[in-house]
C-alpha cells in the first residue's frame, strides 16, 4: 500500500460522548487483540483518575472501509456492529480496549458476560461523602454510612440537576465538600477530554505489526498473542467463538 496514502490524526474528545460511541457500537474490537484482562479496582483506578483530572493515555484506533468478518465485543458485552452494518467506515480499537470496555461496562452496568466474572456486577456509583468510586457489591456498605442520595450511580450523572445539592443539605453527613465532590463529577462529564489516535490508509497486515509493536512496553504479548496477530486473516467463514450467556 502506499504510504502516501496513510494518515494519522489525533482530536479529543468527550469523555460521555466516547462512551456513548462505545454502546452504540461506533468502535469494535478486532479478533486479534487479547481479552478483557482488568480486575475491578484497575477499573476504580481509572476512573478515579479521570475523576482527578489525570490523563489516562490515548485510544488508538484503524479507520478502514474494510468490514472484519469477527471481532470482539466490548468485554462480552454485545454491542451493535458499527452502528449499521451498511456504514462506509469502521472503525477499530488498537490500544486502549482494556480502557474503553471499563469505560463501558462500568457506566451501563449489569452482570459481567467476559470469563471469570459472569457473576461481577460493573454497575458503578460514586459516594459524594467519600469522593470515592464503588461496585454494586459494595452498596449497601456504603449504605451503613450515608443516605442513599448520596450515592450517584454513574450513568446517572449527567441527567442530575447543576443544583441537586440543594436538595440534600439536610441530610446528615452533608457538607460543603460534599457540592465540591458533586461538581467535581458533573465536570468531568461535560469537559473531561480523552485523546483519540486515528490510522486511516492501512491494510490489515500494517495494524497487526502496529498492534505488535505498541504492546512491546507494558504489559507484553505473550507468544500466543504475536501469532494470533502475526497470522490473522479476515476469513469470511471464521466464526469467533464468544463465551456462552447465562
């Protein structure tokens, strides 16, 4: 292919708005990338630190007219293909899969359908008392402590009034770090911005040998993972074999 032909372009984007992308299928995974590997508090982590305002690294992602027969969905979670399976370009995830499937799983919610955790509920809340990220597992510990109008499910944030503080001023365990957290949450819903890498102009076998090279810092393919990359061919007959829903 010609190189003159390959683009890469980087814009930020919303934080709510990529994960909204996400769910409705804007992104896909391709098969040869390796499964949903983070544990929860790899997920707490990630949003504490968006919370904080931290960067938390780009998403890379190939921008193709080229249709993958199989890929993977979002940790399990299925997904719309691209939308529409009519769209013109698809576009798939390189780097940051273990990011934006926590971004998803964690915000929507529900069981977990990846193996190993088909039992682990993502749903996620955040406690305004603490500033602090938690599970479905832990609700009702953090129920010991405060009113449950405290306790934000993720998802929910964006539809909560600017001035739902008001209304809970006189609860006990309210105070004014509870409106700082409260704002410090709503904020990143609307003006957290997220770097988004676009390749555009590259065939198959040049996004396996980008794919490669990137994991070769962090945490490392493993032998399994470089062949699974360096010989894969998008079969029209290869069915991927998803793990079974209960």
């Amino acid at each position: 292919m010609d190189y003159r032909n390959r683009k890469i372009d980087i814009r930020n984007k919303n934080i709510a708005e990529f994960i909204r992308q996400l769910a409705a299928g804007k992104f896909l995974i391709p098969t040869f990338q390796r499964l949903f590997i983070w544990d929860p508090e790899h997920i707490s982590n990630l949003w504490d630190s968006i919370y904080r305002c931290y960067p938390i690294g780009t998403i890379l992602y190939w921008k193709t007219h080229i249709r993958l027969h199989v890929h993977r969905k979002l940790g399990g979670f299925f997904l719309p293909e691209n939308g529409h399976s009519d769209q013109a370009m698809h576009r798939y995830i390189l780097d940051g899969q273990q990011r934006a499937t926590s971004l998803v799983a964690s915000y929507y919610g529900g069981a977990g359908k990846v193996k190993e955790q088909y039992s682990f509920d993502f749903t996620s809340y955040f406690d305004l008392t603490r500033a602090e990220f938690f599970f479905e597992k832990d609700y009702y510990r953090h129920r010991w402590d405060a009113d449950p109008a405290f306790l934000i499910r993720l998802n929910e944030t964006v539809d909560l009034p600017a001035d739902y503080c008001g209304r809970l001023t006189s609860l006990t365990g309210f105070s004014e770090s509870v409106q700082k957290n409260f704002e410090q949450l709503r904020y990143i819903f609307s003006d957290y911005r997220l770097p988004l890498i676009s390749l555009e102009g590259y065939g198959i076998a040049g996004v396996c040998g980008i794919y490669e090279r990137i994991n070769q810092t962090g945490v490392r393919l493993t032998n399994m993972d470089i062949l699974i990359a360096r010989g894969f061919k998008n079969y029209a007959a290869v069915v991927e074999e998803d793990f079974p829903i209960t």
